[in-house]
C-alpha cells in the first residue's frame, strides 16, 4: 500500500523548457543557443554542481575558460538568471496538496543545484514535505542508489510504500528505484495530467 510520494522536482514540481528554449531566451542566434547548451549545459562543471561538489562562481569561471572569450558574459548572465525562465507547476502542487490533505507523506529527490534549490525554496509546496533530498547537499546523485537509500534511511521509509514521480528522460533514475522496490514510472515532462494517471495506476484518487 502507497503510503509515500516522492516528487521529483525539474519538469514535475517545477516547469522547465528544453535547455535550448531556455537559452533563447538570451539569445536570438539558435546557432549561439546551441553553443551555449555546450558550454553550460554539457560539461563537467554542470554535473559537479548538481554533486554539489563545485560553487557557483567557481562552475561559472570554469566554463568561461574553456569557450571563446566571446560567449564569457552570456555564460554569466544564463548561469545567474536562468531560473526565472523556469515556473512552479501549480496543477501539480494542488495535486501535491491534496495527497498530504489525503494522509499521504510527501518527499523530494532531485538532482538540483544548491542555487536553483535556493530559488525555489520558499515556494508552496515545500511547506507540505516530509523530507527533501537534494543531490547539491548529499554531494550524490541520481540514479546512484546510494542517494535513494539516503531517503529511505533517513526518513525510515519501506520502498514498497513508495510511488516515485519523475521524468526521467534517461530512465536510469526509475530502473534504480524499481530496483529497491520503490514503486512508479516515468510521468511525461511538465504534465500534471500524467502525474494523476500514474497515481489512478496505484489505485490513489484525488
């Protein structure tokens, strides 16, 4: 029996555009966009900040060193302002409400760096949590198990009471979970009506 939904955060909690309309957004050179999604996006330095393993600053000069000079201060400027082109899904944080009004627990397990956490923070729906995992301050993770036994251990959770609700575009993060026996698949991108008819395929109404 469901007892515990675990959110994840970017494109389920938190509505995100594909990196590259995001960057267009400072830019209106797809070609430049394009360059930007490597310099940023694909590099060492993006995954050391959801590891929490590098600051901000340090990630921003990083990647400044390794482009042409030319895309310094755009590097910059979508480094420190990005997330105001992300929103807060407010379909699913009512959905969200609703399980916690219903007695069900309410958890996060994101890969996310400490400053889009840091902008998020104070909104709704971390109010409802029971717990919150975030890789940044774990210095771990997913799909590495070892981040999802953290949430199970230090909320005493059975994974069997568990429904995990994330995008997963590589599906790794869900083999793990369904590996250790937390129950879910994965919910379309930004799309609040997936995450009701994962919770219809688990018998939970809303």
């Amino acid at each position: 029996m469901v007892k515990n939904i675990i959110f994840d955060l970017m494109k389920v909690v938190i509505k995100k555009d594909s990196d590259i309309k995001t960057l267009m957004n400072f830019t209106n050179d797809i070609d430049k966009a394009e360059d930007l999604q490597k310099y940023i996006y694909i590099t060492k330095e993006w995954k050391l900040l959801d590891l929490g393993n590098i600051s901000h600053e340090q990630a921003i000069k990083e990647m400044q060193r390794k482009a042409p000079k030319e895309y310094s201060e755009l590097i910059e400027e979508v480094m420190n302002n990005r997330c105001q082109y992300f929103t807060v899904n407010k379909e699913t944080v009512e959905i969200a409400k609703t399980l916690k009004e219903k007695g069900y627990h309410i958890y996060v397990l994101s890969n996310m760096s400490e400053l889009a956490y840091t902008y998020f923070k104070d909104v709704d729906f971390f109010k409802i949590c029971d717990g919150i995992i975030i890789s940044a301050y774990e210095h771990l993770v997913k799909p590495d198990e070892k981040i999802f036994m953290t949430l199970l251990d230090r909320y005493d959770l059975k994974p069997e009471e568990c429904l995990f609700i994330d995008d997963d575009d590589t599906g790794k993060s869900l083999e793990t979970a369904n590996r250790l026996g937390i129950l879910g698949r994965k919910v379309k991108p930004n799309d609040s009506q997936d995450v009701l008819t994962l919770l219809k395929e688990y018998k939970i109404e809303i």
